[in-house]
C-alpha cells in the first residue's frame, strides 16, 4: 500500500501591526498583587508611629523650657554686665593716659625751667673744653709750623740777612704729651655722660608716647 506524499509546506508572510500603547512583546512584569505574599515589594511609606506623651513628660517639658528661659535671660544679664563694665575700663583707661601725658608734660616743662634757670657755664663747659682743645691742637699743628716756615721769607723781603730757618718744636708734644692725655680724659668723660643724657631722654619720650597698658576685662 502506498502512502501518500507530503506537500511542503508553502511560506506564508503575515504582516504583524504594533501598536504603540501595546505592550512590547516578551516576559510580562508580574505587578506586586499578584505575587504571593512572601514576595511581593515593600513600597509604601512607613507611617510613624504616634507617641502620647503623659502628663508628667509635659509637665516635665514645660520645667525645661522655663529653665532654659531663666538660663538665656542670666546669660542676657551677665553679658550686659560685661558690656558695662568694659565701658568703665574704657573710660578709665582713657583718664589715665590722660592724666600720663599731662605728667609728662609738667615734667617736660620742669626740666626746660631748670636747663633756662641753669647757669651759663655749668650748660656749656664741656663744649668750651672742646672747642679749647680743638685750638690748641690747631695752632699747635697748623698755624705755628706755617709761621715758622714763613717769617724767615716775609724777614728776607724786608732786608734781613741773618734770618735763619728753624724747624717748630710741638709744645703739646714735650713732656710725653700730657696735656693730650688730659683733654682726651676730660671730653671722653663728658662724652660719656652726655651719651647717657640723651639715651634718658630718648626713653623718657619712647615712654611718653607708648603709655602703660592696663587690663582687660575678659567676655569669655
């Protein structure tokens, strides 16, 4: 008995339309209602719970918010009494500084009534010994050597033939030069004391224009 043949099968080409509010074709999500119940997300919003104070809690508010309120109110207190007493100090300072530059002054005046008052060779003996010893040296080293090499010129111009040249002997040089020695104690001396005169001075003014500080009164 013969079977009968298969016909193949002929390609068919069918058209699928998609729409675009359908859904693309695959594995459909499952939607949390429908997954069982050990499954499904946990997406809603934990809601808090609510908490009943009892009265002694509130009444237990109200004391600390009271307290807190005294405690803020000290602290006002105590920050104006800083304040105040900052502005004291200010004041007190000032009248200081003040009453300083006044003493200062005073004693400025005091000291230019006393140097007007002072005699005129106790204020200028020590640059008289120096202008001194300036001439002595002067003479001693310039004038007199020139005259000694000139006046047997000036003598010949005049007629005189038996003008000879002598050479100047120091004056200040014979006998070890003891007058040097002296005049350089005596101005080294006053130098010195000088010196310190002006150094007093200078720290006197130095002190005059930077008052002393006083104190401060700490906020902390």
């Amino acid at each position: 008995m013969e079977l009968p043949k298969l016909q193949p099968l002929k390609e068919t080409q069918v058209a699928v339309v998609i729409e675009e509010d359908d859904e693309p074709v695959g594995p459909r999500r499952m939607a949390d209602d429908e997954r069982p119940e050990d499954a499904q997300l946990k997406t809603a919003v934990p809601v808090a719970p609510v908490v009943t104070l009892s009265e002694a809690d509130q009444n237990n508010i109200e004391l600390r918010k009271l307290r807190l309120e005294e405690r803020r109110f000290e602290l006002e207190e105590k920050k104006e009494f800083h304040k105040m007493a900052l502005e004291d100090r200010h004041e007190d300072q000032k009248e200081d500084e003040v009453a300083y530059e006044r003493a200062q002054i005073a004693k400025d005046e005091n000291k230019k009534e006393e140097k007007a008052s002072e005699h005129w060779m106790k204020a200028y003996w020590r640059p008289a010994m120096g202008w001194l010893y300036m001439l002595i040296c002067f003479f001693d080293f310039v004038i007199a050597p020139v005259l000694s090499m000139l006046m047997p010129i000036f003598l010949k111009s005049l007629g005189a033939n038996t003008v000879t040249y002598t050479q100047w002997q120091s004056l200040t040089l014979a006998n070890g030069g003891l007058i040097h020695l002296a005049f350089g104690a005596i101005l080294g001396v006053t130098a010195w004391g000088r010196t310190q005169e002006k150094n007093a001075a200078a720290n006197a003014n130095s002190s005059a224009n930077n008052p002393p500080k006083t104190g401060s009164i700490s906020t902390t």
